[in-house]
C-alpha cells in the first residue's frame, strides 16, 4: 500500500475543512484509480490538520495527484496555514479496530538511513509490533517510510485518552532500541479523528 499524506499547519477552520473533506474531496478520491481509503486528524489546539490518503499502488497515488490539485487549494483557501505534502510506502499495518471518529492519534516523526529501512522493519515488526498491539485499548497501527530519504511516519490510534497515554509512555521507554539501530525520533503529534472514509 501506498499513501500521500497532506499536513496543514497554522489551520484556523478545522471543521471547515473536514466539511471540505467530506462533501468535496470524497467523491473526487472515490474516482480516482486505486484509492482505497482516507484518515483525517486534527490538533485543534495546535492549528494541525492531517489528510492520509491510501493507495493501492505507487502508480495510482501519483498518478491522482493532478486530480486534486484544485481541492489542496481550497483547503488552503477554508483553512489557512501552510501546506506540505509528502508520499510514503506503508511497510507495517496492524489493526485490532478501525479507528473512528473521535479516536486518540499519535504522529511520531521518524529517520533514518534509507538502507537501513528494510533491516529496521524486520526488526520492528518482529519485536515492537507485538508490544505495542498488546497494550490495553490498541485500536490500529501504520508505520510508513520514504525510501528514498529515510524520513517516516508511525501512527498510532487508541481507544481512548488513557490508552494513548500508556501508548506514549511505552513508546518514550522504547526509544532507545530504536537510536541504538540508527532510528531518529523526531516531532510526537496528539490529534484525534475527525473523519474517516474507508470504501
């Protein structure tokens, strides 16, 4: 699977844009080639609004791109802020629940070195995963990376705020494993789901 994610920072009008979301861009994703679905969160307080957009391959992520170019601006227009746009390839996906709306997300920010990814995975897989779906209220995990740059996302989602509390907690407790292996842990983003649309 392969995902594009959009990052509004400085956003003023989140429920502006998850109407936006719903009404304009859902229909317009729902046609292109290889969608597969769409997670919308947002830190109210921090002015965060994110867009994931999942694809079944490389070639129909970019390839729709184009598409909703018209649509990135107007949320710029309903919004405000400052938009980066980035595309990842999701290498690890466990879910015990789908998150709905309302559910508890961790963003944490990751690097490393690009020929590292594949060993790292393993590795992640074998020995993180396993802790991490076994923690009270788990609801759903993706790790997604840029092999090109070495630069990832890991996305949490809990079933509630103590659950995301613990999530974090264990996660701050593991980052040693992860910088002896050549991990870099960069910005941690609390959000919560506003809209999720998964055909």
């Amino acid at each position: 699977m392969f995902t594009r994610v959009l990052t509004f920072r400085g956003a003023k009008n989140i429920d502006g844009g998850v109407g936006l979301v719903r009404d304009s861009a859902t229909p317009v994703l729902r046609e292109q080639k290889g969608y597969r679905g769409t997670n919308v969160s947002a830190d109210r307080d921090g002015g965060v609004f994110g867009i994931l957009s999942l694809w079944d391959t490389e070639a129909n992520r970019d390839g729709s791109f184009d598409a909703l170019a018209g649509l990135r601006q107007q949320a710029l227009d309903v919004m405000g802020g400052e938009l980066t746009v980035e595309n990842f390839e999701e290498l690890v996906q466990e879910v015990a629940a789908p998150p709905t709306v309302g559910s508890p997300l961790m963003i944490t920010r990751v690097s490393m070195d690009p020929s590292k990814i594949d060993e790292n995975m393993a590795f992640f897989k074998s020995e993180i995963v396993p802790r991490i779906t076994a923690a009270p209220g788990f609801r759903a995990l993706r790790n997604m990376m840029d092999r090109k740059t070495g630069r990832g996302v890991v996305g949490s989602a809990g079933a509630d705020e103590d659950a995301m509390k613990n999530a974090a907690e264990q996660a701050q407790a593991r980052r040693p494993e992860g910088e002896a292996r050549g991990v870099n842990f960069g910005e941690v983003s609390y959000r919560e789901i506003v809209f999720t649309d998964m055909p």
